[in-house]
C-alpha cells in the first residue's frame, strides 16, 4: 500500500510535467491548427538555459535555494519564451497560408535543426552534463508516507500555472483574442484582433511554460542532453490529443492519465519495457474511439 | 406518378433544441424536375445533406426507389443510382478535365488493382470505351476541348458544368443539385436554365433543384416546394407557387417591407 | 518551369502505357546487365547504388501512400522493419541446410514473406487511418511505427535490442534495381488507369470522390497495403544488404528520410520520386567530409524545401495533365 501511494505521487509528478509541456502543444494547436514539433526541444532548451544560468545566478543569490530557484527558472522561461517567438516568426509565419502538412513537415525540420545544432560540439556537444541543484528536495513523512518534495513542488506549480493559464485564456482581453483567432481566424482579423501578436503571444507563453516544465524534468532526471525532450515531448503531444487538443485542462488530465499509467506499467515487471509503445497505443485507442479526445468536443466537416 | 424515385416520409433532423428540418414530406418522380427552393437558412442545405446521406434523420424515412437509404454512405447512394454537384465547386482541382470525369466513371467497371497491372486486352479495351464514352459526355457539353487542362484552371462557369458532367458520369437516375447558380450572373444564370433543361431531356433522369434564386427555379422546373424556417410551407407548379400568399411572404417580407428577392440573395 | 532535368524526367515519366509493361521489361534487363558487370565496380560505390535502389523502392511505394493518395504516413521504416526481420529470420534459419544455387530462391521466398508480412501490419495501419487525416494521421502513423519497433526490441527471438548479426548476403544490385523496375511498374500502372485516378481523386477531395461513387476506405487501404508490401521487399532487400539488423535501424528517422525523398521528389511524382532518392542517397556520401555538418544541413534542406518550393524539386507541371486512358 505504502508503495502504491509512492507510485501515484510519483506518477502525478511524472504526470505533470508531461501536463504542463502538453499545454503549449495545445495552445499552439489551438491558434494554429498544427503540431509544433520544435515544441519538445524548446524544453530542452530551457534546461539548458537553466544550466548555464546557475552559476551565474549563483554568485548573487545562494543556490540551492527557493529564491535562486525561482530566478532560474524565470529567466530560463524568457529566453524560452524569447526561443519560441523566433522560431514562430522566422519558420512558421512565412508559411502561415500553406496547407496545414507543409507547416508539419517543416516543424519536424525546426526539430530536427535544433537538436543536431544543439548536439555539435561548438554549441551544447551530444554528451550528457550534469544538472545543478537548484533546490534542496528532502523527502519527507506525511500520515507514514514517505514523499519527494520535488514531486509535491512539480504537482503544486502545474496546479498554478494551469490555474493562471485558464485565467489568462478565459479571463483576459488576450484569451479573449486567442479563443477567437482558434474559433475563427479570418473572422478574427475582420474584428481588428491582431493575428500575428496573438500567435506570437501564445507561441511565448507555451514555450515558457515548456521552460519551466525542462527545469523540473532536469531536476528530477540523472542529467541533460541535446535529445532529452523528445521523449517527454512525444508524450506530451500525446497527452495533449488524449485530453481533447486545443483544451487546457484536458491537456493536464491527459498528461497525468499518461504519466500515472506510465509510472503504473513501469511497476510490472515484463511490461516495463513496452513503456514507450503503451503511450502510443492510448493514443491510437483515443484517436480511434473518442478522436475528439476525452475533454475536446467533435467537429463535422461542413459539405 | 406511380411510385415516386425519391420519397421523403416525415422526416426530422433536430440539432441540439434545434429543429432545422420538421416533417418534411416530399416525392422525386421518374424524370421529374422539381425544386426545392427558400430563403437563406430554411434548411435547404440540410434538406439536401438528409437525402445524400451526409445527416442522418432524427425521425421519418427516405426511400430511394423503393429502398430505404438510411445510414447508407455517399458511394453506395451513388451506386444506386444518386448523383450531386456541390454547392462550392468540389472538382479534383488537380487532375484534367478528363480525368475529373474518367474517375466518376469506374463506378461501372469491374477492373481493379489485377487488371489495371496486368494490362490483357479486356483491360485495354475498356480503358478505350471509358476515354471515348468520357469525350463523348465532355463533346456535349462542349468541354471536350480542355480535356487535358487541369480542373481548377477552368472559368468558374465551366467548372460548374465540368462538376455535372461528372456528376452525370456516374450514370445516375436521380441527380441533385446544390445550389448551381450561386454566384452566377444574369446571363449565366440563363445559360444555366438551358444547360438543366438540356440535361433532363437528354439523359431522361429526375433533377432534383436546390436553390435559392427565385427565377431560375420558376423557369425550369414542373413543381416546386418551399421550405420557411426547416418547415414545407407550399408545394405546387410554378403558378401556384407565385401566387401563393405564405410563399410571398417569406420570401417577400410583408406589404410595409420593401425589401425584394435580390437582397435575399446578398 | 523548364530546368536541365526536363529531358531526363521526360523520359522517366514517359513510363506510360501500354507500353509500360515493355519498359518494365527494359528496366529489370537493365538491372541484370548491370549486376553482371558489378564484380568490376568498386564495392564501395556498389553498395551506395544497392542503398539507392532500396531507397528507391521505399520512396516510391511511400509515395502511393502519401502522394498519390494524400494520406500522410510517418510509419514506413516500420513496415520495412517488419519486411527486413521475417525475410532475415527466414535466410538465418533456412540459408544453412540450402544447397547455394537456391539461394536467390530463398532471397525471392524472403522478400515475398517479407512483403506479405508487412502488408499486413500496412492493413492494421490502414484501417484505423480511415477515420484520420492530416497530422493526427501523421502522429498515428508515427506511433504504429514506434510500436513495431518497441515489439522488436522486445523479442528475443529476433535479437531483442542487439537484434539479428550474420544474414547471408544475396542482395545484387540486380535484385534491388530489379525490385525497383517492378515497384515503379506497379505504382505507375496503377494510377495511370481508371481504376487508379480513384487514388488522386481521394487525395484531392474525399467527399466529392466519395459521391462520385469511389470508395475511399478501400482505396486507402489499397494504398497502405501495397505501400507495406513494397517497403517490406525493400527492408528484405536491406536485410541481406547489411547483414545486421538492429531496431534501432527503423526509427522515426529513416521515417523521415524517406518522407523527405517524396516531398523532394514532389508529391505524387513518380519521376521526382526516383530522382529525388538517388540523390539523397548520395548527398550523405559526398559530404563524408563535413560529417558535423551534414545532419544540420539537412535539417535546413528541409526547411528551405518547404518554403520555397513545397511541391517539390522535381514537380514539373505536366504529370497528371493528359493523363489520358490506355
């Protein structure tokens, strides 16, 4: 039973993460109606960021620390910010008129320049590094149960950023305007909303929420490579689709479904290994039943 | 009119709350033409969406030569025997002008992957008869001279025809009409009236007429139903329908509503 | 748009009928002659033009898939894996107690097992790709392929993670270009008949085609299981090419490798198709020397290729128009 308790909270950690990388590909999608492949290694990016930012920040706020911790992570969510914005206008706006696949095919092409940039030994290099400790984490006793703290911090700050995400969305003169551009884009523009600033708002905005999400993965992972964000971000975009894509928490729910029944499965012995194909087959079982995702409503196509 | 090609039988298709076509009864003929016609969102569209099998009826039945058609996909109403155009021109933009046509056409072949690899001389020679039965149904309607220019370089009046050509390809017995005239001119408006009335004569086959221009549906077709807000508000020939004072009202407005036919269309 | 190439691709999308059936003839006579010279070749170069000629196969049945059908498949270096693994399985168990002069015999029974095996696993993708399109279909496709290959990294019987070592090597450029002859055969035949514009129609407009009385479901199918059957000859092919299979082999990158030679090519164009994967089969080649760099520029290849000429290298405009019967 103790161990059953560990595994949730560990999948819910787990979870999260996938969650809060699985909102920008929904808030993308939902602006722009395409997946952003690029989206996994801005999160790679932002671990990076982080760890050439903590000696930096170290030599003026102690580290680790909740202090130096925060400062990290928010400037690694500017830069990432900063990261996706130019990806946006240099790779995706030239394209935006063009069928839906040429914007796919050159996202996988953003994807695959970052990561074998990234892995060339005058940039990151493709060996692993070491990830400063940012903050203590001791494990801690609760109702006899033994819990990381890192995992209850990563829990808390998705619950906060999905919370302040919902309000940005739904609450604000912006949400406004990317609800809009997603429902209507021509519609949109015709009401004086500013495309462009929309889905440049809403690429900076998923790209530092992916910042903030490879800062907790670093934190929780051995250490970092050019190619640590595939994965999560394969997941991600999984979950993404599973909770119903272009719906925030849908995109939250789906990571957590994802990430507990990974945590679950990695727990059985024989199934452990299938771990990657597991995520996969969920996805095509959603696709297959409930295409729409289990928060997303259904489309027809009008003739 | 013994039994009726298309039968429309009560039938209802609520979305949500909304009820967007109620009870409509409505019966196709062999060789008749008739016309569905009512102001914007009356349920014109939906009506014609029920009977190709795009919608499902909440309630009622249509029968297409006797047959229940419900639930069935477009390519099997199509084998039957129904055939559409769609009210924004879906022709396959990248191939010819012939091909557009050849492809409505292997409806009625049995040749398959097999054949069309190993090439006997069965195959050979029903390629030819499909290429000349294709030119022969382009050389009518006088597109058998861009049969080899690709669909979506054609003028937009001939691509309304190329879509019912291939439409005809299919060798229906029913054929439906989405809207033809939208965005037509006077004149090609005229020359559409002829196009349609050419085709029944020609081909001996039942057209169904979905419009909303007042004018073109008055001047071809033998009897006419007028749908207001999803309900069959008037049935009847040409006459009876101009004089029918509910017809004049929806689509006319009261005495002090000066507004006409024309601004229905914008 | 007129470019050097134009007499060349002329001459390649002049594959048409019926006199297909006699270049069909040409082009396996052709991949004999030139596998009966290949003892004076170096074997360097030898192998490139084996890799081309498999690439070829792959390109060109990818492109039934996602040119000439518009479905968008990111699986096929899965459902070559599946063709490479059962024909390897086959030689690896078979090769010893056969005598040597059957052995193109037992190559010929491994790439049809190979095929079939993978026309298969095409059928299993194809069907749940009826309800998808576009990028969830890509992602899907995508997925397909990683669980085929996860399957095999999971199966001691083919190797697990280390995979399969020692497969007899039968490939002869003979047999890939030969392949190659056919699988060009196939596709080209296909969609220049009747039956086949039912392909571009679906690609173009599914509803419309759909009320023209096409099928699309099983049009798609068809073209996911011919596509299968073609990659999984060619991952016969590569199996007894390489003479090691790993999983690792059949990732999303080689996915995307033959992804790109059919947007290169230009989608829907066979001629491009071909053009565009002896090219990228050789690019990798040329710049041995910038090795750091190599991966980077192609990534930008990508890129550039989409915003600027997103139809491909090699579209030239006259591929489909007068695509007249017989």
């Amino acid at each position: 039973m103790d161990s059953f308790f560990q595994q949730l909270i560990n999948g819910l950690a787990l979870g999260s993460i996938y969650g809060l990388i699985a909102l920008g590909y929904t808030m993308v999608y939902g602006v722009l109606r395409f997946i952003n492949f690029a989206h996994s290694d801005v999160l790679m990016l932002g671990a990076y960021a982080a760890f050439f930012l903590a000696p930096k920040v170290q030599q003026i706020v102690p580290l680790p620390g909740l202090a130096g911790a925060l400062i990290v992570m928010l400037l690694a969510a500017l830069i990432c910010a900063a990261a996706g914005m130019l990806i946006e206008f240099l790779a995706y706006r030239p394209l935006r008129s063009r069928p839906k696949l040429t914007v796919l095919i050159t996202a996988i092409g953003v994807s695959l320049f970052i990561e074998f940039t990234c892995q060339h030994k005058a940039v990151f290099g493709a060996a692993n590094r070491a990830f400063p400790k940012l903050i203590d984490f001791p494990n801690f006793t609760f109702l006899g149960l033994t819990f990381t703290s890192l995992n209850v911090i990563i829990v808390l700050v998705t619950a906060a950023l999905l919370a302040g995400m919902w309000f940005i969305v739904q609450r604000t003169r912006t949400g406004a305007a990317m609800r809009a551009v997603s429902f209507n884009q021509q519609a949109a523009a015709l009401m004086g909303i500013n495309i462009s600033r929309i889905i440049t708002f809403t690429f900076g905005l998923g790209s530092a929420l992916a910042a903030v999400a490879g800062v907790l993965y670093a934190l929780g992972a051995p250490a970092i490579e050019p190619l640590m964000g595939t994965q999560p971000g394969l997941r991600a975009f999984i979950a993404a689709v599973v909770g119903g894509i272009g719906n925030l928490p849908g995109a939250v729910l789906g990571g957590i479904l994802l990430g507990l029944l990974e945590t679950f499965a990695g727990g059985i012995p024989g199934l452990s290994t299938y771990r990657d194909a597991i995520a996969f087959a969920i996805l095509i079982l959603i696709l297959l039943f409930k295409p729409a995702g289990l928060l997303g409503k259904a489309t027809v196509e009008k003739v | 009119m013994s039994q009726p090609l298309l039968k429309l039988d009560q039938v209802t298709i609520q979305f949500g709350g909304l009820t967007a076509v109620s009870k409509l009864d409505l019966a196709i003929g062999d060789r008749e033409m008739v016309g569905l016609i009512g102001p914007n969102g009356a349920g014109k569209t939906t009506a014609f969406n029920l009977i190709t099998g795009v919608y499902q009826p909440t309630a009622g039945r249509i029968e297409f030569a006797g047959l229940p058609i419900a639930g069935l996909k477009a390519h099997e109403l199509t084998k039957l025997g129904v055939a559409r155009t769609f009210q924004n021109i879906r022709l396959f933009g990248s191939l010819s002008v012939l091909d557009n046509v050849r492809a409505a056409t292997q409806l009625h072949r049995s040749h398959g992957v097999i054949n069309a690899l190993w090439r006997g001389r069965a195959f050979r020679e029903s390629e030819k008869e499909v290429r000349s039965f294709v030119m022969d149904l382009l050389g009518i309607f006088k597109l058998d001279g861009c049969a080899d220019e690709e669909a979506k370089s054609l003028p937009y009046g001939d691509q309304r025809r190329l879509e019912i050509v291939r439409a005809l390809a299919t060798k229906p017995k029913l054929l439906l009409l989405d809207e033809p005239a939208a965005g037509m001119n006077p004149t090609e408006k005229e020359a559409l009236m002829h196009l349609i009335r050419f085709i029944q004569e020609k081909f001996q086959i039942s057209i169904l007429l979905v419009e909303h221009d007042m004018k073109v549906v008055m001047g071809i077709c033998e009897r006419i139903a007028v749908l207001e807000y999803g309900v069959k508000i008037s049935e009847g020939t040409p006459a009876e329908i101009q004089s029918d004072p509910r017809v004049i009202k929806a689509y006319l407005g009261t005495e002090d509503d000066e507004e006409n036919v024309e601004v229905v269309h914008a | 748009m007129k470019t050097g190439l134009d007499p060349i691709y002329k001459a390649i999308a002049s594959v048409r009928l019926p006199g297909a059936k006699r270049w069909l003839l040409v082009g396996i006579a052709l991949a004999l002659v030139a596998s009966y010279f290949s003892g004076q070749f170096n074997r360097y170069y030898l192998g490139v033009w084996m890799d081309c000629g498999i690439n070829i196969i792959l390109a060109v049945s990818l492109n039934l898939i996602n040119g000439h059908t518009g479905q968008f498949s990111l699986g096929h270096a899965g459902f070559m894996s599946v063709g490479g693994y059962t024909a390897a399985k086959l030689s690896l168990v078979y090769s010893p107690s056969v005598p040597p002069e059957w052995h193109p015999v037992l190559l010929c029974a491994g790439l049809l097992l190979g095929g079939l095996a993978s026309a298969v696993a095409g059928f299993l993708v194809g069907v749940p790709s009826l309800r998808l399109r576009g990028d969830y279909l890509a992602i899907v496709t995508l997925g397909f392929g990683e669980i085929i290959r996860v399957i095999f990294q999971n199966t001691e019987a083919v190797g697990a993670a280390s995979g399969l070592s020692g497969i007899p090597k039968y490939t002869t450029l003979g047999w890939t270009f030969g392949v190659a002859a056919i699988t060009i055969y196939v596709v080209a035949a296909l969609v220049n008949s009747t039956y086949g514009r039912g392909f571009l129609a679906v690609s173009d407009d599914e509803v419309a085609a759909s009320s023209m009385g096409i099928n699309p479901t099983r049009y798609k199918v068809t073209a996911f299981v011919l596509g299968a059957f073609f990659a999984g000859i060619a991952g016969a092919l590569y199996a007894h090419h390489k003479q090691t299979l790993t999983p690792t082999q059949f990732d999303f990158m080689k996915s995307i490798d033959i992804v790109v030679m059919v947007i290169l090519g230009g989608m829907g164009r066979t001629g491009g198709v071909i053009l565009a994967a002896i090219i990228l089969t050789w690019m990798p080649e040329m710049l041995r020397g910038f090795a750091d760099y190599r991966m980077i520029m192609y990534a930008l290849l990508i890129i550039a290729l989409m915003m600027l000429r997103p139809q491909g290298l090699f579209a030239l405009n006259f591929k489909r128009k007068g695509g007249g019967a017989a």
